[in-house]
C-alpha cells in the first residue's frame, strides 16, 4: 500500500526517434550504447537504438534524458526485482 503512494507520474517523451525525456525512473538497470534497461513505477522499460547516450540523469527526481537513435521501446514486470529488494546487478554478480 506505502508503495503506491510512492509512485512518482511516469511519461516517456521520444522526439523524431533521436531524443527522448523519461519521467518516473526508480534506478538504471543497465546501460550501454545499444540497450538501456531502467526500473520505473510502471515496470521495467527497455530502450534498445543505437549511438544511446544519457545526457542528463537525476535519480533524485526519476528524471533521464537520452540522445541516440531509438529502434525499441519495450516495458516488461519489475516484480521479481522488487520482491527481491535487490538490484538486477547485484543478484548477476553474486
């Protein structure tokens, strides 16, 4: 129940496939220049493109700026990540 009044307004804005401004970000999963894999309140979002760059991230207020050409976007459950309250990159380098 305390989680939900923890969700922050998620919006995901891509202009022309080159940019694009996320809004309700918990953590950055992942990231490279080919896939970015972020935990937001409405799951787990995958952005795959190519040349991906953050160009500003303020975990503080869930907010990520991305440039790069974007090929796909693609939401996917968090619930395992957060029954398990722990990151996706801890429970890898166990």
């Amino acid at each position: 129940m305390d989680e939900k009044m923890n969700i922050r307004p998620h919006r995901l804005t891509i202009d022309n496939r080159n940019s694009g401004s996320l809004t309700g970000i918990r953590d950055v999963v992942s990231f490279d220049e080919k896939q970015m894999v972020l935990d937001t309140d409405m799951g787990l979002l995958t952005v795959k493109g190519r040349d991906l760059h953050v160009s500003r991230l303020t975990l503080e207020k869930g907010e990520v700026d991305l440039d790069g050409t974007i090929e796909s976007i693609a939401y996917s459950s968090n619930e395992a990540l957060r029954k398990s309250g722990e990151s996706l990159l801890t429970r890898l380098f166990k």
